[in-house]
C-alpha cells in the first residue's frame, strides 16, 4: 500500500529524488502502481516493485492507531484498529490531511 512505497523510498534513500522532481512525475508515478494498463513498463511493476512491497508488508507489518489519535479516526468512520495493508481506510486517513 502507499504506506509501504513511502517505506521503501526510505529505503532505498530516494527521498531526495522525489522531492526534486517537478510537475506531474510523482503524480504519473501514482497512477502506474494503480492502473497498469496506463503503464508503459508494467513488467517492472509485476515482478519488482509489488513483490518488494509484498516482501516489505510481510516482514514490516505496520499499524497506524498510535500515529493518529483516536477521535480523528472516528470522525472519519473508522475504529482505533487501522492496519497499513488496508488500502480504502489507509488512503481515507491520509485523504484527510489534503
């Protein structure tokens, strides 16, 4: 999920690298981990970068309820219980810091 990519350009020290690039290349990026179809290389995102996620969420298991305080979970709809690998709830929280 989005938490594990942020872990693995961590990393990977690539932080630096995203943070220099301009306009809409972050944005693509997003976009090709979401919807292959719109990928030109989605070989790479098969076999490389979703295993490596994969790899990471099983050896890194992450849970967020003790980042965020419980009452902004609830205001949103969720339980103190919010775990990395759920996608929907994860992107609901993170949506909310836009």
């Amino acid at each position: 999920g989005s938490i594990y990519v942020l872990v693995l350009i961590a990393g990977l020290d690539m932080w630096w690298k995203i943070a220099t690039l301009g306009g809409r290349v972050p944005w693509e990026v997003g976009k090709m981990l979401r919807q292959l179809e719109t990928c030109k290389t989605p070989t790479l995102i098969l076999e490389h970068i979703i295993p490596a996620i994969a790899w990471i969420r099983s050896h890194l298991p992450l849970s967020l309820e003790k980042v965020f305080c419980p009452s902004l979970l609830a205001s949103i709809g969720l339980d103190e219980t919010l775990d990395c690998t759920n996608l929907l709830f994860t992107d609901k929280v993170l949506d909310t810091f836009k």
